[in-house]
C-alpha cells in the first residue's frame, strides 16, 4: 500500500484546526431522499463516495460493483486533491448546514473531533448497532486488540457516546528506516554503518569522494535528525514513554549530546548545508538527483519501480539503496520516529443520520464488506478477474490493455478509490500487501524493509491535550529555533539548559505533568 496521506505528513506539520465556525447550523440537516417511509423508499438507497482524483465518477467499476451488490446509487463528489483542500471544503459545509453523510481524514485532529461533538455536527454512532452490522470489523478489530490498547471504542467515545468508527494501520509502527546509496559505500569499500562512529567515518568518505552528505526527509529540525537523535534514545516533537515516564526528547539531556554531535558534523561539513531550507519534495529532489548519500525514508521509498526515490535511476543507472537500521548510539541506543498506528479518530457520520438509522446501517453493512472480505479488497486494487487481472502462484498481473495505466483510469481502477476513504479504513497487514505488492519479489521487499524499522511513535498523538494545545505553538517555534542555532552554531550548546529552562517556563512544564497525568490514566492498568 502507497500511504499517500502519510508521505505528505513527511512534509508538513499536521493541520491544527481549533474551532469551526458557525456550526450549530448542521444539527437541523435532514435528507429527505433518505428518510425511511418517504415516497422514495423504493428507489436505490443513495450513498456519498468522496475522492480526490476529478476523473472518477459514479460508473467506476468498483462504485459500479457495490451499487449491483448492496442495491444502492453512489454520488461521487470531489472531495480535493489534498487533506488541506478536504478540510476547507468540509468547513464550508459545515458552516453551510451541509454535513455530509461520512467524515474520515487523518488531518481532522482529536481538537477537531471534540468541537465537532460539542457543536453537534456529529451523530452518535451506537457500539451495539457497528457490533451488528460489521461482523468482519469486529474480528479486525479483535485481532489488532493491542493497537487499541483492549478497548477500541474508549479513546473516542465522549460522555458516554461512542461517535467514530475507530481505525487504525499497524504498518505505520515500522514505518521508517535508514537510507545509505550501497553503490557508494561499494566506491568506498564499507559496509552500512551500524553505529555513530561508523556512520561519521562513512560520511566523511562519501563527501571527499562524492560530494555528499547527510540529508533529513524535510527542514523541520525535529524530524530532520530523527535517527541521531534516535542514537541517544530520545524523540524531540513526541510524547513518548521512557521507564514509566512521558517525556519530550527536545528538552531531555541527551537531546545536548545529540545537538554538540550535529555541530561537530555540520562544522565539518557533512550535514547538506541546505538541510534547513528544504521542504519534503525538495529534499526528495535533492536525493533522485545523486546528490545524498545518508537520508532515512518510509519503507516504501527504495521500491524499484514505484518508490519516492526510483528516479534516481535515470540519473545513476548503478544506484542502490540499502536499508538499515539507525544508527546505535553510546549507550546502544537506536531508533528512528515511526508514527502512531492509529492515525486519525476514524469514520464520523453527520449528526443528521441519527435520524435515518438505518440508512446508517447501510453504511456500515457496505464498509465492513468492502474493506475486509478478500474477494472485494481484489475489486478495489485490481478490478475483475479474468478482466482487468489475472492471478497465479499468489501473484497478480493485468491483463491486457489494463497493463496500461490509462486504461485502469477509464474503468476507474486507480490508487485513489476506496469506500469510504483514501485509505484502506480497516488495514490488515496480510491481506494488503499481498494486494499492494503484487509479486513474491516485492513482497519480501517489504518484509525485509520492515526488519529495519524500529523506533519508537507518540503515544499520546489521540489524547486531548488541553495545556499542550496552550503553549504548542509557542513551544514548537522556541524549539525549532534553538535546534537550528544549536546545529549550526549561531548558539552555543552551553546555552542548552538556559534553552530547556525557558521551555519549561513558557508552559512546557505543566504540559508534561498534563501528558503523565494522561499516561498514568490510559496506560498504568
């Protein structure tokens, strides 16, 4: 699976939206083509399908099999190419008294969520009516039991209602790993580096001979260092745990080693000088044009063909990629940020389907079978076989003309269809990436790639956060500024603890006692 939504997390910061305005007007919606009883109950059921690529419309052959298979007619809206334009159009309807029937993006924030409830935009989606009607959820549900810590529907529910449909991609906990051009360390006679040392002696070799150095995946200095930082057992701009503790990487003590090593590096000019003015496409531009040599990526990135770094070929016909773990630190540290599996808080519906239930039923009954049984997740990504695709010894092929990406798209068979989401809703590691990764060989790809993902993700990513939300912002500047000016010396590193104090002064430290009070709550069972 292309995590398309993910990769672009790599170069952003995730969307903060605090308040929608102009709300309450949502709670009065009605559908009259959808209210059980009506003169139009014998017609097809209408469902709403959002996407983001404009040339998939109602008769795509996936919307076309679930309208055959459910009796139902699909409305395909445009919902947007990207998570900003999804949640402008969506502040608009609602604002405009026009919620939609379904709301999912991962860039709706557990901020969102909770103004959402409080406004009324939102219908409460009973625990006993998605334990009737999504058999096959349930059972996903049960096998990822420990993602949601044995209560799937607790994190979400507010007040004693439940109002999502919780869901989650295990992938993402081993989601990154590093990067070393094994071409070159060939041209140097090295192996991948397994620690610190070893990787600095790597990149001094790769800049004398290569002209290359270290590159972070974008400019935001929190991220950017990921596995150096990861050397030292911490994770700046996460909430994560460290021996029963919850604790923010940029202001724990190591975070000074890592910062004094960083200097040394970039004095000695083994840290791209542009690391700081790159975005998440322009660092990827940097890499396919054979001008890194040390990066760290999704797993998917050194995929041959379809990866974010495959056109580096076109440059340097002999490039390779190895994939490693980060680098061990002094005390045997290691690791790279990796992402919560649980990335948004799930499928929403508007509050004006609690007065069709069983329109929402309908819902329900159709995602939990189109995005669980095997037969349906094959329509989604391939189409029909013997038609579009063929399959043997596990594998899939297209079939002729349907090799043809053209083709696929005017039958609507394309990465961007899902229902309800971009997204496979319910991700089952095993079914997905047979399907993503059509041949033996790219499925070990995967499994090999995932060997060396390992780090550790913010725990406390979904949880309201009220004194946080309060000084984030403020927080974050002061953090990425110090980084910045610690790295390439316009700070002194003696100044760190000036830097962490002033943290803790503006709000950091009642943050902090906030994030334990939360972990004690959710975790210390």
């Amino acid at each position: 699976m292309k995590f398309s939504k993910v990769a672009a997390m790599f170069g952003c910061t995730v969307l903060l939206f605090t308040s929608i305005v102009g709300c309450s007007s949502g709670n009065n919606k009605e559908k009259a083509e959808s209210v059980p009883g009506n003169e139009q109950s014998s017609k097809p059921m209408e469902l709403e399908a959002w996407v983001s690529n404009e040339q998939i419309k109602s008769d795509a052959y996936f919307f076309q099999e679930i309208e055959k298979a459910f009796d139902v007619k699909i409305n395909v809206e445009m919902r947007g190419t990207g998570a900003q334009d999804y949640i402008d159009k969506l502040n608009v309807q609602i604002s405009s008294g026009d919620v939609p029937d379904w709301i999912n993006d991962q860039a709706i924030t557990v901020n969102m969520f909770d103004n959402y409830v409080k406004q009324g935009v939102l219908a409460e989606i009973p625990v006993d009516m998605i334990k009737e009607n999504m058999p096959n959820y349930m059972e996903w549900v049960q096998k990822y039991d420990n993602i949601f810590q044995g209560s799937a529907f607790s994190l979400f529910q507010r007040d004693g209602k439940n109002y999502t449909i919780p869901v989650a991609y295990p992938d993402l906990a081993q989601f990154c790993v590093m990067y070393y051009r094994q071409d070159w360390l060939d041209g140097i006679g090295a192996k991948v580096p397994e620690t610190l040392p070893e990787l600095e002696e790597v990149l001094v070799k790769f800049k004398d001979k290569y002209n290359a150095g270290y590159l972070g995946i974008t400019s935001d200095p929190t991220w950017a260092f990921s596995p150096i930082y990861g050397a030292y057992g911490i994770y700046p701009g996460m909430w994560t745990e460290k021996d029963g503790k919850i604790v923010r990487g940029e202001v724990e003590p190591q975070m000074k080693d890592a910062l004094t090593l960083l200097n040394k590096w970039y004095k000695m000019g083994l840290i791209d000088p542009e690391w700081v003015t790159l975005d998440f496409d322009r660092a990827i531009n940097k890499v396919v044009s054979s001008k890194v040599g040390v990066t760290w990526q999704n797993i998917y990135a050194g995929q041959e063909e379809t990866g974010a770094y495959a056109p580096l070929k076109n440059i340097d016909a002999q490039a390779e990629w190895a994939q490693a773990l980060g680098p061990k630190g002094p005390n045997g540290d290691s690791g790279i940020m990796q992402f919560n599996p649980i990335p948004g808080v799930g499928i929403m519906f508007g509050k004006h389907m609690e007065k069709d239930p069983e329109k929402m039923k309908k819902y329900l009954q159709i995602f939990d079978q189109v995005n669980t049984d095997m037969s349906w997740l094959e329509k989604r990504a391939y189409g029909e076989e013997g038609t579009h695709f063929k399959k043997e010894n596990g594998e899939y092929a297209w079939l002729s003309p349907y090799d043809k990406p053209d083709e696929r798209q005017k039958v609507g068979i394309v990465p961007e269809i899902r229902f309800p989401s971009l997204e496979s809703p319910f991700y089952d590691t095993e079914k997905e990436t047979l399907l993503t990764f059509p041949t033996n060989v790219e499925r070990e790809y995967k499994q090999n790639a995932q060997a060396a993902a390992s780090g550790k993700y913010d725990i406390l990513a979904l949880f309201p956060k009220p004194k946080w939300e309060e000084v984030s912002e403020k927080l974050t500047t002061l953090t990425n500024k110090a980084i910045i000016d610690f790295i390439s010396g316009k700070r002194p590193i003696s100044e760190f603890d000036d830097y962490v104090a002033e943290w803790k002064k503006q709000g950091g430290d009642k943050a902090l006692q906030e994030a334990q009070n939360i972990y004690d709550t959710a975790f210390k069972k």
